[in-house]
C-alpha cells in the first residue's frame, strides 16, 4: 500500500498532472512551496478538481488525501515529510533546483526506512534529474558519510514530462484545468531496488529519446508560435496557430527537427509525423487558451544550448544539415525583450545591447566559436541587435 509522496511546487502542473497521478495511486500528497497563500489554501481545502479538456470534450476529477508545508517557515516539517516517504517530485523550474536540494539532502541523511527514496524532478529540462542530484550530493549541502550510502538511502530517475496547462481561469482558486493527453516517461536504469509503482507513467530503459523527441517537438512548436505570435501581437496560441505564416514557420521547424530525432534515435518517419499532427493538433486546440506571453517567458533559458531551438539546430549543424527554421525561431525568441513580468527578457536586452553579436552568441546559446552554428547564430543576433539601433 503507498504511504506518502512529497512534491515540491503547488503549482498548476504540481496539482493538475503530478499530484493526480500520485493520488491515483493512493499516495497521500504532501505539496512543499513558499507561497504562504497557496500553502494556506491547500490546506484550508478538503479537495479540489481536475478538469481534463480533449478532444472528447471535458472531464472532471476530483483530488483529495493532501496537505502543504511551507518550507520557508517550517523546513524541519518539510525534511521529515521527505525522509518518511517513498517519493518525492518536483515541478518548480530549472532554476529552483539549487534551493530544494538542501532539505532533501537532509531528509535521505535522515532516512531510516529500508527503501530507498525515489526521486524525479519532473522539469522541461533534459536530465533535471542529474542536475538536481548534483546540487543535493553537493559537500554544501551532504556529508562525505551520508554520500558514501546515498545508493542505499536515495535512488534517482531523471524524466519527459508533457502536458499542456493553459491560462487558467481567473476564479479557479486550486481547481485546475489541464489537456487529456499526457506523457510522463521515467528512465528505469537509477532504481536498482525497483521502481516506485505510480499510475501512468511510462517506465523506459533509455529516455534520451522521449526526452528529444518531447522537447524537440512539443516545446519548439509552442515556443515557435509564441514567439511569433507575440511579435505579431496575436493574443492567443491557438489564434497564432491559426495564422497560415505563423503555422508554417511551426511547420518548418517540425519538419528540421523530425529529421534530427527520426535519423538519431531510429523512430519511424511515419511515427513521427504523427506525433507531430497530434502536438500541431494541441496547441491549436481554442478550448486549451494560452498565450504567448505566458509560453514565451524565459527566453535566455529557451535559447540555451540544449533546448528547444539551439539543441536541435546545433546537432543537424554538425551533421552538415543546412539549419534555417529553427534558427529563425531563435531570431524570434531573441526579439521577445522586456516583456512586463518576466525578468529573463529584461536580461536578454540588456545581454544583446552591451555585448557584441559574437559574445552574445556564448552567452545566450553556449556555442563553441569553431561549431558550424555558431556563425549563422551570430548573424541572427547582429539582426536583432541592428533593429534597436
């Protein structure tokens, strides 16, 4: 029988998509954040809904069996829910890793049930995992004694999450509206005392191509046609997606990237495209409202150098393959610059206006100077940087 499952992130994804399966499978749900309202509406809230929209129409669900902790007031309670459970999740961002690796360091130091805990960051980040491993194992924050039985006090699966979460309703209040169709894909080969038995996910012995074929597809599509849609200043995805140039340019981007991950990882070309027409299908959905302000946020972490844009166009580049849409997708992100609410794009006119199209180019996108990307990468930021001048 499952015991408890600690998630760190009381947002729409933490509630809408990991806690749902989480509390399908029986677990009780224990949220760690900071936010003192959403800790103390979680907590105030016997239960909340689920409102999956498809194809299909609607379909509602209802959570219940979960409790919050803030663990900017109460970090010792947040430790202990961790080391008592038999999972802990999270879904806070990239750059929130660092912060919540501290109390789940504490927690395996303190850990005394015979499994070992299992831990998966659940992040739009190739190998979240890995990375939020290295901030926990890091002599900061774990001691060389703990760190020599980590293998039996903690196991680790880095995953491919993919679920469209739009602007939800102003009056929602913990109730979440959420898309049917879902993937979370777990890479099997960290568990070596078996995997934890969570409802819907999708155990792999390799994710490297989930993790692509998701982030190369899914994430470039809806960040093409936010970024192009914010510069044509279309109010909503499904709106851009009904644009014959912007679907294009999505198009185009799709068809670069179907060629990297049908040609790298062996997945049928006939696959693929389907894959694509369900992912065209998703974002285009009007009854999934978002907006590109909203998918477009953070665009120096969109530019990097393994993601949605340079990821992809930096492997076809060194394969000799002649990049065009994605690039032209980056040449949008780098135009999404002080957008009210997002501090990345203030960052990234600052990066743009006080450094050369060459520097730029490292800064933003991680690129070698001898990497065949990097010139065409470099003409896009001298374009960008001429339309401020």
């Amino acid at each position: 029988m499952p015991g408890s499952a600690v998630h760190f992130g009381g947002g729409n994804i933490g509630r809408g998509f990991i806690a749902e399966l989480l509390h399908e499978t029986g677990y009780e749900v224990i949220f760690v954040d900071v936010v003192d309202k959403l800790i103390d509406d979680i907590n105030n809230t016997k239960s909340y809904t689920i409102t999956e929209v498809g194809a299909e129409g609607r379909k509602t669900k209802t959570i219940t069996n979960y409790k919050a902790i803030n663990s900017k007031h109460n970090i010792d309670a947040a430790v202990d829910a961790i080391a008592n459970a038999d999972i802990v999740t999270c879904a806070v961002g990239p750059n929130v890793l660092k912060f919540i690796a501290k109390p789940i360091a504490d927690a395996i130091a303190k850990r005394t049930m015979s499994k070992p805990l299992a831990v998966i960051a659940c992040e739009n980040m190739i190998n979240a995992t890995d990375k939020l491993k290295e901030f926990i194992v890091d002599e900061k924050n774990m001691s060389a004694e703990t760190k020599s039985e980590l293998p039996k006090r903690a196991e680790f699966g880095n995953s491919a999450i993919d679920r469209i979460v739009p602007t939800q309703p102003a009056d929602a209040g913990l109730n979440v509206v959420i898309e049917t169709f879902y993937e979370w894909c777990v890479e099997t080969t960290g568990f070596k005392s078996g995997h934890p038995d969570v409802k819907g996910i999708h155990w792999v012995d390799n994710l490297e191509p989930y993790i692509e074929r998701k982030l190369f597809t899914v994430n470039t599509s809806h960040a093409t046609a936010a970024y192009f849609g914010y510069y044509k200043g279309i109010k909503t995805i499904h709106e851009a997606m009904a644009d014959p140039e912007i679907k294009k340019e999505v198009n185009d981007a799709l068809e670069e990237t179907a060629h990297l991950v049908t040609g790298k990882h062996g997945i049928d070309k006939k696959e693929q495209q389907d894959y694509v027409d369900t992912i065209i299908n998703r974002i285009s959905n009007p009854a999934l409202e978002d907006v590109p302000v909203r998918v477009g946020r953070a665009p120096i972490r969109k530019l990097g150098r393994k993601e949605r844009f340079i990821g992809p166009a930096s492997q076809l580049a060194e394969q000799g393959y002649d990049v065009k849409a994605l690039l032209k997708g980056a040449t949008m992100a780098m135009r999404f610059q002080s957008v009210e609410g997002d501090e990345e794009s203030a960052e990234l006119a600052k990066i743009l206006s006080e450094q050369s199209a060459e520097e730029a180019t490292t800064t933003l996108c991680g690129l070698e100077k001898d990497h065949p990307l990097f010139p065409k990468v470099v003409e896009c930021v001298k374009l960008v940087q001429s339309e401020k001048k």
